[in-house]
C-alpha cells in the first residue's frame, strides 16, 4: 500500500503539489488523472524519489521510500519523455533491465515482443513512437517490480495496441498481485481498466473513489407523471441534476439504485427509465456538486 501524506513540492515560487493526501490500495490499478500541468509527473516521481520533496512522506508497505534503495528495488517507473541508450536494440534495453532487477522475465519480454511484433534486434531509436512507447511499456512489466508507475501510459499507440496493453496490464496486476499506478489527461483512456480513480486539481486530490461505486450509484433517470410535477416532488431523492422539457423530467441521482427505483415506482410514472451514465459524466455531476466546471479541471 502506498500512504501519502501532507505532500508538498514547489518549483521556485510555483507551487506543484500542496499538502496532497492520497493512499493507494495493493495490488489495484489507480488511475491518476488531471489536466496537463497539474503534477501528476511530479508526484510519481517523488514517489519514486527522482525528486525530492519538501514536505510530506511517502510510504510504501509501512516503509520511507527517500533513500531507500532496497525497496526501489520493487519499483519501476516509465515516464512520460522516454530515455533510450543511444544505438540500443530491444535485446540490450531489456538487459540492462535485467541487471537493474532480480526479478525479470526475459522469456516474457521476448514473448510480449513477438505478440507486439517488435524486433528485439533493432535499434530502438528506428522505432516509431508508439512502438518506442510500447518498448519502454514491456522492459517495465518484465521486471515483475511490485508496483509499477506509468506517466502518460498509452501516450502514441493507436487504438488496438492500446487495448492490448490493457489487457497484458490486467493480467499482471492479476497474476502477480502488482499495483499499477498510471497517469492520463484522458479520462476516457483510464475508465476501462482502472479500480480508483483520483483527480490531481491545484496541487491536491480533489476527488477520489472506486470506479465500480462511482459506476453502480450514480444514475440517470427519465420519468413523467399523470400530474404535472417539479424537483420538489422527489425531495427524497439525491439529486445532482435535473431539468424538465415538457412532461419529463431527466434527473442525474446518486444512491442505492434499489431504493430510489421503489420510492419512483410508487409515484406511478407513465414513463421511468434508467440509463448508464459514462465515467466522464459522472465526472462532470461530480464536479458541478463540488462546485467546478468539468472542462476547468481536466
């Protein structure tokens, strides 16, 4: 488990991360989102002390990660700008990975590079960027570290290699019980694969939560009614949005989905339907209760 507390760092007279909060479950994948500039590369790497800190600590199972050079052994971080030994194939990239970590795969890389068609014998600087990304994505999973940090993680792969990932992803975090980290201004890009999510705004996490609770009691919700009726008239409910046109009203309701559904129902609704909302929805009725604009933050 990752605790972080009172975390602070300033560049200058600019100040990145402000007193931030967070903790991070094992053997999960956290998704860190935020929009570009609002220290999500910083925080990964004071997690993985590349920078240090000027207030806060980091622990990492109960352990100071500063100076710590046993247990970053267990850590492994790609970050957003890759770095390459100029003229290195994939084959010496993934050795000297090799001498870094006690626990690589070899076999695995050279089997994730097939699946991936990358050639272990070309120089890594004649790669595209995607396949770069995709290089610097299987040197860090054949570590078999046990937490894992990816900045900007699908940055430059096109759509089905990027699925890929995903799934190759998942399975570590599965077989092997690692707790993948990752970082995207892309909410769309994290939604499908992450367990938490968490929204790096000014320097803090201004929201966080559990992807499967954020999915099951957030709601859409259509209804009309014999007699005409206004917002007051669901005062039970926990209501985030609503608006009428016409006879229906589309309210956005947080809540046990089971509880709200029988108190609609004895109102004898002509019509009530319920629809899935998408992850960045939810984001936006979140915000919006919170007190900022979606657009703003991301």
């Amino acid at each position: 488990m990752i605790e972080i507390r009172n975390l602070s760092k300033s560049y200058g007279k600019k100040k990145v991360l402000d007193k931030l909060n967070c903790n991070i479950k094992t053997g999960s994948i956290y998704g860190l989102i935020g929009a570009n500039g609002a220290g999500k590369s910083t925080l990964l790497r004071i997690i993985n002390d590349v920078f240090k800190r000027d207030e806060g600590t980091v622990l990492i199972d109960d352990v100071e990660i500063e100076d710590n050079e046993e247990l970053k052994q267990r850590l492994v971080f790609v970050p957003d700008d890759l770095y390459f030994f100029p003229g290195y194939t994939l084959k010496e990239m993934a050795k000297f990975y090799e001498a870094m970590y006690k626990k690589f795969d070899m076999k695995y890389l050279e089997e994730l590079a097939k699946i991936l068609k990358l050639d272990l014998n070309v120089k890594i600087q004649n790669f595209s960027k995607g396949m770069k990304r995709q290089c610097s994505l299987i040197c860090a999973i054949a570590t078999n570290a046990d937490y894992m940090f990816f900045d900007e993680t699908f940055d430059g792969l096109d759509p089905v290699v990027r699925n890929l990932m995903k799934k190759i992803l998942a399975k570590q975090m599965e077989t092997k019980t690692t707790t993948i980290i990752m970082t995207s201004h892309n909410l769309r890009e994290l939604e499908d694969i992450c367990d938490n999510l968490g929204l790096l705004y000014k320097g803090g996490i201004l929201f966080e939560s559990e992807v499967d609770t954020l999915k099951t009691n957030i709601f859409k919700v259509q209804i009309s009614l014999k007699d005409d009726f206004s917002e007051k008239d669901f005062e039970k409910l926990n209501i985030l949005n609503f608006k009428k046109t016409g006879s229906v009203a589309t309210m956005i309701v947080k809540g046990e989905k089971g509880e709200y559904e029988d108190y609609l129902k004895e109102k004898h609704p002509l019509i009530l339907d319920f629809l899935t909302l998408t992850l960045e929805e939810i984001f936006i009725y979140e915000m919006e209760v919170l007190g900022y604009e979606f657009n703003e933050v991301i």
